[in-house]
C-alpha cells in the first residue's frame, strides 16, 4: 500500500489534477489548508483548521474537505487510509472535532455521526472529555459551519 504525505505548494497542479477529474473543480493552493495525499498523488483531502464556541467555550476543529481518489484507483483503501491518518493527525494536534460533509453510510464507520441530515453534515469528537450532549445540544453553532 502506498503511504501518506502532507503536500507543499509544489504539488499543486497533481492536487488540481485529482480536483478536476473527481468535481469538475481547480483551485489556488491555499496555505491556510491542510494537504494530504497517497504517493504518486492518486489520492487527495484537505484539512481546513478553525475553530467553534459553545457556551463560551472554544474548541478547535478541521474540516475535511476534497475527499478525492482517482477513478482507476477507487476501491482500493486509499481515500480511507487518507482519512485515518488525516483523524490521526488531528488527534495529535489536541483538535476537538472533525467536520465534514458526506455520506453517513460511507464516513459512519470512522465514527461520524450524522448532525444535518439536509446538509449531511458529520462531526466526529476527538477529545474523549467533551460532553457531546451539551455540545450538539447547540445545534445552531454547526449551522454557520461552511463547506470545506
């Protein structure tokens, strides 16, 4: 299996690549994201850091966006081993959260959980002391969430 790297501007007509053939869609790279990638860049996502308060209390969050793996080379691990390590990495940094939108019957096995079912919104807690009832209890926080 190949493995992961975090991606510098240099890889950015590869990102590009994977962006057009998988949503039609190019951008500027963007240094303020995340990137990650399987070797040989047939798979790609980006992490967007920023963060949320509730009841006065403010926690850091990515979002997890471009979920991207080349036609030809679907079905083969890559896009989940991007979204463990991309989890990974989030929990080393101290995050809170991961958001993303997508799939529940898909990203439901890396723990997500449903917040939105018109958005597909899915958020999953990574700081195991977060009471989670208070937390989506303030539902209307996540609606100001933009899509990553």
């Amino acid at each position: 299996m190949s493995s992961v790297e975090e991606l510098e501007v240099s890889k950015e007509p590869s990102i590009n690549r994977i962006l057009q053939e998988c949503f039609s869609v190019t951008e500027d790279y963007n240094g303020q994201k995340i990137h990650f990638g399987i070797s040989d860049l047939v798979s790609y996502l980006n992490i967007v850091p920023f963060s949320v308060e509730v009841d006065n209390v403010t926690y850091q969050c990515g979002g997890l966006g471009a979920i991207a793996t080349l036609p030809t080379f679907r079905k083969n691990g890559h896009a989940s081993m991007l979204i463990d390590h991309a989890i990974c990495w989030m929990e080393d940094r101290k995050y809170d959260f991961v958001v993303l939108y997508g799939a529940p019957e898909f990203y439901g096995r890396f723990g997500f959980a449903l917040v939105f079912e018109e958005s597909q919104m899915m958020v999953k807690i990574l700081n195991s002391e977060i009471d989670k009832d208070i937390v989506f209890s303030n539902l209307g926080v996540w609606k100001n969430i933009p899509v990553f």
